[in-house]
C-alpha cells in the first residue's frame, strides 16, 4: 500500500519556498484491547461523570479548570481558549541552520518523512546542501490548530523533520552527574573498549523485536484455538561484583556468542 501523506506544507527559505508533503515515519503498534463485563461479556464504555453525584456530564457541559491554590481554580471558557488557537497555515518557516551536532537526542520527539510536493529539483537540492554542509535547519509552522518547532536533516539526500521538544521540556544534566572523585582504572577502561569492539557490529532494528509483543500474539493465538501456554521462566539477576569482573564477564560472553 502506498504511503499517504497527512499534511502539506511549504518550507520558506528567505523569497524561496519548497513544496513538501508529511509522511509519519513511525507507526503504533500497540496492542488494543475491548473492555467487557466479567460476567455476561457484555462490551463496557467509559464515561466522565461527576464526583459528588456519579451523574453523566455531557461535553458541552464540561469546563476546564487551572489550580490556582489549594481551593481556587481559574475556569477557562470554551470561546476563551479557541481564540488562543494559531492561526491555520501552509508555510514553514526556516529560523536558521545549525551544525547537527548542535541538537542532542534530549530535544527530538517525532520524526516525519517528508516528500517533495511538486517539483523535485530544489528538494533534492536543498537536502543534498544539508548534508554536505553537516547542518540542520531549524524551523516553526501551525499544523491542525498547533504550533510545531522541529529539526530538518537530510538522510540518503531525502527530508526528514523531526518535532522538537521546548526548552522548558528538558531537563538539564547538572545535579545528577554522577561524582567524578572515582575516575575509571586504566585496566578497567581497557577493559571497556575491548567489550565495546567485541560486540561492534552494523545496526539493524530487524534483530531487536517487541517480546511483550509477540508474546501477547501468542498467548492471544492460543487462547482462540482453545490452548494453555505455560509462562516463560524468570531469569535470576546474576550478583554484582567489581566492575572490571563484570566487564571480564560481558566480555567472555560476547566471545562465546561470537563463535556460536
């Protein structure tokens, strides 16, 4: 099936615009359930009622309340918070371009595919400007009724834009770094390098597979064919010793590994 686009969009570049269409380059996988009585199997739906009461409250009854102190709340109104909205746009501004080492993985959210939505010449051109130059393009735009920052990059000379969290969304590392009075034993470190060489290798997500996941597929399986399955052991917790012990450890595992 054809990848569909959810969103069309035009990345400003000072007078020059690029047409672009949004693609979710990740999709959820989650397992979704139905909620049933336990007796008759009778199918069961939520419903927002009132504390006091237990009454149903239909929506446009419902207001929505900020705690101001322990006993006073500001209530915000319907027509109040709609006109807070963004206004509705096609365009993505381009703010500027920073080195891509600038931006670490703390500030990436959602990634998307993005396509040309036109002509492909300038796209191709500007991703391929992206890469070679190591940047990212950091730009803002109103996509269903929210105001996005996000992050371009280039990948194999196509587009990628990836939503980016707010400064006040991430936390900063300092009080809890670890002390730095206990600095690594010069075997210890040569220890560590040789583990990491041991299990170097090429990234492939293929081999690292959701085993919650597949496991609730096969007891789901089996329970429909009218089937137990007995539940998989629990692995004891190896002790802790030194770490140079465990390195030696990890390390001799991964060469075992490596000759299976």
């Amino acid at each position: 099936m054809a990848a569909r686009a959810i969103w069309k969009g035009e990345l400003q570049l000072g007078k020059h615009s690029i047409g672009v269409k949004f693609y979710s380059a990740i999709e959820d996988r989650n397992v979704r359930f139905h909620l049933l009585h336990e007796k008759d199997r009778a199918p069961v739906e939520q419903h927002i009622v009132r504390k006091d009461t237990g009454e149903d409250v239909p929506k446009e009854e419902m207001r929505k309340a900020f705690a101001v102190g322990p006993n006073t709340a500001v209530i915000l109104q319907p027509e109040e918070l709609e006109q807070l909205v963004p206004p509705e746009s096609r365009e993505i501004e381009v703010l500027r371009f920073v080195p891509a080492s600038a931006i670490g993985d703390q500030w990436f959210e959602r990634p998307y595919y993005l396509g040309p939505d036109g002509g492909t010449d300038d796209y191709f051109a500007f991703g391929e400007a992206l890469s070679r130059k190591e940047m990212v393009g950091v730009a803002r735009w109103v996509m269903r009724k929210k105001r996005y920052l996000g992050a371009i990059s280039a990948v194999d000379g196509y587009l990628i834009m990836t939503t980016l969290r707010r400064a006040e969304q991430v936390v900063s590392f300092s009080g809890i770094e670890p002390a730095r009075s206990a600095t690594p034993q010069a075997n210890e470190l040569k220890l560590a390098e040789q583990l990491v060489k041991s299990i170097e290798a090429d990234f492939d997500p293929r081999q690292w597979q959701n085993e919650y996941r597949e496991r609730l597929y096969k007891l789901i399986e089996a329970k429909a064919r009218g089937e137990k399955i007995k539940p998989a052991p629990v692995k004891k917790k190896r002790a802790e010793g030194s770490l140079a012990d465990s390195l030696k450890a990890s390390l001799a595992a991964a060469r075992e590994k490596k000759v299976a």
